[in-house]
C-alpha cells in the first residue's frame, strides 16, 4: 500500500470530524453567556423591561383550563399578549388583526393555512389577517408564547374554523 493510499482515508476521517469539531467549540463559546433575555418595549407612555422568565411566567392555567392569554400592554397600533396552551387550540382565524407569535417554552404541531409543521422555542410565527391558525402542545407542560397584535386586539375578532 502507497504512503497516499493510507494517508487518504485519514483525510477523508478529518474532513468529517473539522466540521465537528467546529460545532462542540461554538457551543462551548456560548456557554459564555451575556445578558439574560429580556422583554424590552414602550407600549404607549409606559417603558416595559422584563426578563423573559418572568414574563414566561404570567399566563396561569388553572387545573383543567385549557388556554390562558394575559395582556403584557398596547399603544395605538399593536396590543402584546402572554398565551399559554395545555394542549391546543380550536383552529381560528383573526379577519381584522395580523399576528406575530414567538414560541418561548414547548413545541408542538402549527397550522397556517392548509399546512401543518413542527415549531419550537424561539420560533417565530407571522398570520396574516384572515389565515387560519392552530397550535397543538406535544409536551406535558403548558407551551408558553408572546404574541402581538396589529392593529391592537378588540377581543371580538377570533372566528372558528371549520375543521
């Protein structure tokens, strides 16, 4: 055996590993962590600094209910809301609002449309007014998420779809 035909299949090992290598050193970076999320907004005259945890933590679900959204504030054009889903939501459509959702804890199932895919924290979900939607849970906790409303929520623009 030539000395390139040994060396080969070692770079070939190399060429797999590097990539490797560089992924474990960039999360070992990132346990170098800077400040903690935060909530950060002026909703009318009021300046809201929260840290994400803590603001994770305002939907309550008591035992058996469901779906619980708190509203965190508004100004003129948006209202932002706290939503926690046990298990999942009836599919809906808001015909008046679009809607903006950033998944922070759990991960489950997510319609748009016609389409259904899986998402999990940190992602972020765009509705365009009119566009059915529906979240369901698939961990044993209740998925927690921040959600935004534009214009502002009135509370009466949420129309069931049938299934």
């Amino acid at each position: 055996m030539t000395h390139i035909a040994r060396v080969a299949p070692l770079i070939g090992l190399a060429a797999l590993i590097a990539p490797l290598i560089s992924l474990v050193g960039g999360l070992l970076a990132c346990g170098t962590r800077g400040p903690a999320p935060m909530f950060d907004a002026r909703l009318g005259n009021d300046r809201l600094r929260i840290p994400l945890e803590i603001l994770a933590a305002w939907p309550q679900l008591a035992p058996g209910e469901a779906f619980a959204v708190v509203e965190v504030g508004r100004d003129a054009h948006t209202s932002h809301h706290m939503v926690a889903i046990r298990d999942r939501e009836v599919p809906h459509r808001h015909d008046r609002h679009d809607l903006m959702v950033v998944m922070l804890r759990g991960h489950g199932s997510w319609r748009l449309g016609d389409q259904v895919h899986e998402v999990g924290e940190g992602s972020i979900l765009y509705v365009p007014r009119g566009t059915a939607h529906a979240f369901a849970n698939a961990t044993n906790e209740p998925a927690i998420a921040y959600a935004v409303y534009s214009p502002a929520f009135d509370g009466h623009d949420r129309q069931s779809e049938v299934q």
